[in-house]
C-alpha cells in the first residue's frame, strides 16, 4: 500500500510541474486576490483592537488558506479527468489497496500545497509579522491539517462527479463559501449575529485560526490558549471526518447487475 500510495503522490507532483499554466494560476490567483483587495480595503479597515493591522496584513492568512483550498481542489479534480481516461479503472482492478488512492492524492496534494505556499511564507518580514522558527513549526502543523480537510473533501465530492464542470459547479456554491466564511475576509467577532453563527460551526474557521494564531504569539502562548486547543480539537475532526468518508465512500463496491440473481428472478430459469 505504501508503493502505491507514494507513486500516486508522485504521479500529482509530475503533473502538475508538467502543466506549466496550473503552476502559474494557481500561485498567481491568490497573489492577485490578496494584492488587490488589500490595496483596496486598507485604507477603510478600521476595526477596533485591529487598529495597527493593515487589511494587507490581516487578509494574509486568507491567502494562505486560498493557496490550501485550491490545491486541494486541483489535486482532486483530475480524479475525474483519470477516470475518463481509465487510469482509475486500471488502479481499482490493481492487486493495489483502494485507501493507496486516496492517501496519495491526499500526500500529493499537501506537497504540492507545501511548495506552494512558500513563496508566501517569504512575504512575512515584509509585513512585519514576527514569525520565529518555532512559530513556522507550529504553522507547518495548521497547514497540514487545512490541506487534509480541503483535499479530502474535495475527493470525496469529485468521485461522485461526471464531469469537471460539475465539480467547479460544487466548488462555486460550496467550497469557495467555506473559505469566504471562514475570516478570511473580514474579522468574525464583528459580523452579524446569522453570519457569526454561520463562521463559528463552519470549520474552516477554525483551521484558519490554526494558521492565524501563530504568526503572532510564541509557542508558549499557544500551549496556554484554550481556544486555540479548542480549534485545534474542531478542525482535526472535521480533516479526519473527510478523510474517513472518502475511504469509506472508495471501499464501496460500486454494484451492477448481479448474473446469478438475474437468473434465479427469471420466469424461465437458467437455460
């Protein structure tokens, strides 16, 4: 199983260097995203107790989070593209376990998110935020489990897909919402009280306060609070929840017509 799960992983990590344009779409949305809007909404953020942060500083996070969300998606849509071209079927006829497949465009994905992701990382002493190497250690931990819960999900959604174009559908209404309403975009404490309520029981929030947190307090810190612990417990459920789902859902033998039934229902039995 590990064979098999190592060369799934690898095959994510040679397609997408050998697609020159997925590389650069991918880093270059988030990059825009956050260039923009942060120009545009810095001079008006104006929260209480945020008064020293820029909405440059504050939406870095998000676009982390971003870089997580689309590498977890891109990593799995091309399930569908494998089944089409029926390198899945070949896969699950294998002597190979079925949990390889998931495992290794779940271990694809977050090294492919891993390599993205730093040329952000670099970006932090220009916003002065005080990251220590302790402090990257624990961030390294928050990344793990925010790209285990987006590739994941969004294995489990692209098996039961037909096509790509319904997969960017699901991913349009439902995860790209998880990330909007997740803090990326503007601080929970301040929301309405509906979409507080909405932020607080989607998990994502909580992965992005795994992300969050220690880029401004020390290991120490983090160790004593007892909310991060508490999102810490929420979003390593809900990575672990969609992990166990989509094993679940590829261990399901996918049933067709059973010969042997058919032919005892049949008024004329066997011939």
């Amino acid at each position: 199983m590990i064979r098999a799960t190592l060369i799934l992983a690898r095959r994510e990590w040679i397609r997408f260097f050998r697609q020159p344009h997925r590389v650069i779409g991918s880093l270059a949305q988030p990059l825009l995203i956050w260039a923009f809007l942060g120009a545009g909404f810095s001079p008006s953020f104006r929260t209480p107790g945020m008064e020293q942060i820029s909405y440059t500083e504050y939406f870095y996070p998000g676009i982390l989070l971003m870089l997580m969300l689309f590498s977890g998606i891109f990593s799995t849509i091309t399930l569908i593209e494998d089944r089409a071209q029926g390198l899945m079927q070949g896969v699950l006829v294998s002597p190979a376990p079925r949990m390889a497949i998931v495992m290794g465009k779940v271990i694809g994905g977050i090294a492919i998110a891993g390599i993205q992701t730093l040329p952000l990382l670099l970006a932090a002493p220009l916003l002065d935020i005080p990251l220590t190497w302790s402090g990257l250690v624990w961030l390294t931990g928050g990344f793990l489990i925010a790209t285990l819960g987006f590739t994941a999900l969004g294995f489990l959604i692209a098996w039961n897909m037909e096509s790509t174009a319904g997969f960017h559908a699901v991913m349009s209404v439902f995860l790209m919402p998880m990330w909007m309403l997740s803090g990326a975009l503007f601080p929970l404490d301040h929301a309405p009280m509906w979409l507080k309520s909405l932020m607080i029981i989607n998990p994502v929030t909580h992965a992005l306060t795994l992300i969050r947190t220690p880029l401004y307090h020390s290991p120490m810190e983090l160790l004593t609070s007892s909310s991060y612990w508490w999102a810490g417990g929420i979003a390593i459920t809900w990575a672990s929840a969609c992990l166990v789902l989509a094993l679940w859902r590829v261990n399901q033998v996918e049933r067709g017509l059973d010969p042997a039934r058919f032919i005892s229902q049949s008024p004329k039995g066997p011939s």
